[in-house]
C-alpha cells in the first residue's frame, strides 16, 4: 500500500521537522533524521534501486557536520535496522554486514573529527571573547598603560600555548585514522627536525631524506602503503620494540605558498592509510598550519602592540613640552626604543641646518651644516621620507660628518603646515633595520614632533617680544625688575655681592633735534650691541627706559663693576655711529651700586645707582661714578 505507507511516512517526517525546528534544533533530531531516511528507503524498495544504498553514507557524514555523536551514531544503527530484512537472506548476509560495519565506522570517525574541531573552533572562540573582555575592562587613561600592556600579553601567552596543542591535535589524527604515531617535522638548517610527536620523547630518531625530506623539496603529498622495515624510506627511525613501520604517509603543512612543516602518520599495516584518511590528514594539516602561523605571527604582533604604546607615550612627552632641546631629546629617545638606531635632529636655519640633538658619535665640533652635498639632502628637496635598506656600495657623503658605519638609513622631513622646520634622521650598522609598521610609527611621531617644534618656535617668539626691547633686543623694564629681584634672593642664600649699572647716552636728545629720530634710534641699536659686548656673560643687560640702559652684574663686587664699567665707557666713547651719510659719536655717563654694601632692598639699590648715575650727568657725564664714593 505504497500511497498510505509514504503519506504516513511524510506526516512522520513532517511533524518531526516542525518539533526539531521549533526547538532550534535541541529536541528530536534523531527522529528528524531517520524519518528522512526512512522515506529514502521506502523509495529505494518501492522502485527496486537496491544500487542506492551507498547515499546514507554521505547521510551520515553530512549528519556529523551539524550534529553530535550522541545524535549521528544512535541514527546510523537505526539506518541498519532499515536493511534488517536484506541482512538475514543468506546471498547478502556478509555484504550486509560490511555494510553496516563501514556505515557505523564512518559515522564514529566523522564524529570524533568534526567534535574535536568543534572543540578547537570553540577554544579560539573562548579565547578571542576573554581578550576582548579583558581589552573593554581596561582603563583608558594613559598612567595604567604599563597594566594594559601586561593584561594583553597574559591574555595572547594563555592562547599560544602552541606545543600542547599541536600535541592533542597529534593525539586526534592518531586516534581518528588509526595510526601507531603522528609526527610534525619543522625545517632545521639544511634538513628537519622533530618538533612533536605522539610517541614518548626519544622514540623517534630522525635519519634525514626519504619521503620527508621529498615532502619538504617539492611540497606535495607523499604516501608509501608498503614500506621495507628494515630501510628508512621515511626518513626516521622508531627506537621501540615490536613497533614496525609498514604504512607511512607524509603531508606539507603550508602556509599560503610557505612550508612551514611536514606532518607523518605511520602503521604497522600494509596499505593502511586509504584516500579518504589521506584526505581526513590533509585536512588536519590545513588546521595545523594555523596554529603555527598563529605561533609564528605572535611575536610581530606583541613587539607591534609594544611600539604602539611607545609611541603614545613619546607622543605624550613631545606635547607636554614648549622647549625645542627637550623635544629633541624625546623624540631621538623614541626614535631608540621604537628601533635600536643612531638618531640626529637637524632644524632648519635658514639654507643650513642646525643639529641640535643626537645619540650617535660625530666627529669634530662643528653643529651648522650644508646638506647639498650630502645623501640625506634627497629628503630635503623632495620632501618626502625616504628609506634606504643597504647602503654598503654607497661611496658618497651620507651625512655632513662622520657617523661611523652606516649600512641603512631613514630620513624624514619635518614639514608643518608646507613649511621645512628641519630633519630627522636614523641610522644603523645593520641593513634592513626597520620594518614598514616602525617606518610608519616614526613617521606618524615625526608629524607630532613637527608640530611640537613649531609650537615651541611660536611660544619662543612670543616669550621673546615679551621680555625684550623692540628696537635694542635687550631684555625690557619688566624683565629687568624680575631679573634683579631674582638676583637679590639668591643673594640672601650666598654671601656674595652683586652690582648694577645705570647709564645714560649724554647729550641724546640734542641727537634727535639735530639729525632726527631715526638717527637716534640707530645710536640707541649699537649702543645696545657695544653693552653686550662689553660685558660678561653671566651679565643681564636691559632697556631701563628712553636712553637709559641697565646692566645688573652678579657675584661683582664695586671694584669688578667699576672696571665692567669703564670698559664699556671706553668702547662706546671710541665707537663711530654712520647714518645717513653722518658720522656721530657719544658718550655714556654711568652710576654703580653694590648689595649689600650699598643698600639692602631691590628698590633701594636702584635708587642708589640713579643718586651716582645723576651725579655723573652733573659733573662733567662722560663718567662712571659709584655711590660708596659720594655717599658722604
């Protein structure tokens, strides 16, 4: 009654697929499945195709894939009750049996890999959404990066633990194509060597060529089902007793077109490995070359991750910074943590360039520098970083001095907004020192210091039109009263004096009646440069206001302040001021006073030097005067 029987077969099926799906899959699947299968067979007899009965294996396999062993080896058993009728007829009793045996067999084997791969699939899963967790939960603010940086590392070490993995991915080939032991082979100098193997350390004794070393020349699969055990066709040999090698087969691990190793199953039985184990090896191996890749790509990523996070702290110092010698400083420190190198900073003056900063031995003094004749000019004209891996047939000028040994450089400009601030260099002894990610890390700081170095030109430009005299670029009025009341504390720490002048160009408002205010201005120029010629460096000179100039002079007792004095005096009394066709000359009248000789207070000192410095304009100008000589 076919019409009856298959309608109630496709209900059966029908209301099963309904219970299984509703249950996403928990509930029913054995019963799902078979009722499929059912259906199959009720075809199968109906029309006789008794030649179809080999499609419940591909059933079966196809069942591994999306179900457990708890689902697909009760159906295949179930499957062989569908062919119960066939197994007691005495011409297909021994065909039934291998048939049910295989169907059973393929059905325990699919599922134990599939399982296994579920499993790994599952740990990496497991291990991605642990660093993850971990990576959200971190603080972002930059004083916990030390913390961070431990928490990553922890985290990528507990999921490479590459050796006992590949040592229970060896254990799952072993048991899933029935092998005596499963091997894996890396590359070693001009050979291989062992690198894991199920069997106890000390077993295997690599021998070198034979089918191994095929495999790693020409990167195929090679499979012996008969091998002579007393030749080693593989290319070891087994330091155990009672273990033959008859069946061997050896499969490249490869990574993208790289071979990274060789996996070999052996057997103490002829022909033991058939196509599709082959194919279930090979299978095995593709997962293999990721947990080696994942090895191999693990320290790129850990040193990476680490020059990302000196390169937020060395952009951090960089920003933190107005002084262009601090962020040299930093930035040739960065530049050395990120690669081991040679580092120089020159910065643009004018067509010259000036280094202001560097951590590799120069010879000579010499700080200014042409860079026309030089290699790392290239950078300059064109603007553009530029990187060269082996310099060692370069017979040219690599820098404007000798840097000892240079085998590779790297040369970034240092350009804010299109301008050329100045040039940042590296060098090494070793070819090829840095990789494209460091290329791209120092040129991503260069940027940050280019602003820095700009900022820090700016803020100095405008500290500079702060504190000093437009027309004389000595310090202004400010600046002076801060500078001696600074020298006026340190005073009460050390028990040294220090003097001050005040001096008064004689005659200068005559200057500006009789040739104009521009000629006036040009005396109060050279005037200006004459004072700091004339004293030490240790000196702080300043405008004090119209013609009057103030020199404080420290650690100088009235005799040193009466010879700094009359030095300068002297100069600008033989000094010849050319303007306009016009040769003036003038004279300084100058007043002295000492701390604490003289006076005890800030204000009290400067009153005294104006008291001499009035005395001198009074009695003859042209003179320097100290008060201790007139304050009786």
């Amino acid at each position: 009654m076919p019409v009856l029987w298959f309608s109630f077969s496709a209900a059966t099926a029908i209301t099963y697929s309904i219970l299984h799906f509703a249950s996403k899959r928990k509930k029913a699947s054995v019963e799902f499945i078979f009722s499929v299968a059912l259906i199959f067979a009720g075809i199968s007899n109906a029309l006789n195709l008794i030649w179809l009965k080999p499609v419940y294996f591909p059933l079966v396999i196809s069942a591994s894939v999306f179900y457990s062993w708890q689902t697909v080896v009760p159906l295949s058993f179930l499957v062989m009750l569908l062919r119960l009728k066939a197994l007691f007829m005495n011409e297909t009793f021994l065909e039934e049996i291998a048939f049910s045996a295989s169907l059973l067999l393929t059905a325990v084997i699919s599922s134990v890999m599939l399982d296994r791969f579920r499993k790994e699939k599952g740990k990496d899963y497991t291990a991605l959404e642990t660093i993850k967790d971990a990576a959200e939960a971190m603080p972002e603010t930059s004083t916990e990066s030390i913390d961070s940086n431990e928490a990553v590392s922890y985290y990528f070490a507990s999921m490479l633990k590459t050796d006992e993995e590949i040592k229970e991915l060896l254990l799952a080939i072993k048991q899933a194509v029935f092998a005596n032991s499963v091997n894996l082979f890396m590359p070693y100098q001009n050979g291989f060597m062992l690198r894991c193997s199920t069997e106890e350390k000390g077993v295997i004794i690599v021998t070198g060529k034979g089918i191994i070393a095929e495999c790693f020349k020409t990167k195929k699969v090679f499979y012996s089902g008969e091998i002579n055990e007393r030749i080693s066709e593989i290319g070891y040999i087994k330091n155990k007793k009672n273990n033959k090698v008859l069946s061997a087969l050896a499969v490249p691990v490869m990574d993208g077109y790289t071979l990274t190793g060789v996996l070999t199953s052996d057997s103490s039985i002829y022909h033991a490995f058939s196509e599709p184990v082959r194919n279930t090896v090979q299978m095995f191996a593709a997962h293999l070359a990721r947990i080696l890749e994942r090895e191999r790509i693990y320290p790129k990523l850990k040193r990476d991750y680490n020059n990302l996070e000196i390169l937020k702290e060395e952009s951090s110092k960089l920003v933190s910074s107005l002084n262009l010698n601090v962020i040299a400083e930093k930035l040739c420190e960065g530049a050395e943590r990120i690669a081991s190198s040679h580092a120089f900073l020159f910065i643009a003056s004018g067509k010259q360039f000036e280094l202001i900063h560097h951590t590799g031995s120069i010879s000579g003094n010499k700080t200014v520098f042409d860079l026309k004749s030089t290699f790392i000019n290239i950078a300059v004209e064109n603007r553009q970083p530029f990187y060269m891996a082996d310099m060692k047939d370069y017979r040219a000028s690599v820098l404007p001095f000798n840097a000892g040994n240079i085998c590779s450089i790297f040369i970034i400009p240092l350009i804010y907004e299109s301008k050329l601030l100045g040039l940042f260099v590296m060098s090494s002894e070793k070819a090829a020192f840095l990789d494209t990610f460091q290329r791209e890390l120092m040129e991503v700081m260069c940027n940050q210091a280019a602003t820095s170095i700009a900022n820090a030109k700016l803020h100095a430009e405008i500290e500079k039109l702060a504190t000093t005299d437009g027309l004389t670029g000595l310090f202004n009025h400010r600046v002076f009263q801060e500078k001696l009341s600074e020298e006026l504390k340190k005073l009460s720490r050390y028990s040294e004096p220090s003097s001050l002048l005040l001096a008064d160009i004689d005659f200068f408002k005559k200057i500006n009646d009789t040739y104009g205010h521009p000629a006036g201005d040009f005396v109060l120029k050279e005037v200006s440069k004459i004072i700091r010629e004339a004293i030490r460096d240790i000196d702080i000179p300043a405008r004090y206001g119209g013609e009057e100039f103030a020199a404080i002079l420290p650690r100088t007792d009235s005799k040193g302040a009466m010879n700094i004095a009359e030095r300068l005096r002297k100069a600008v009394m033989s000094a010849s001021f050319s303007s306009d066709a016009s040769s003036l000359r003038v004279t300084l009248s100058i007043g002295i006073a000492t701390t604490p000789s003289d006076a005890k207070s800030e204000e009290e000192l400067i009153e005294k030097a104006d008291h001499a410095l009035y005395y001198a304009k009074h009695n003859g100008r042209n003179r320097s005067v100290l008060w201790s000589e007139i304050k009786n």
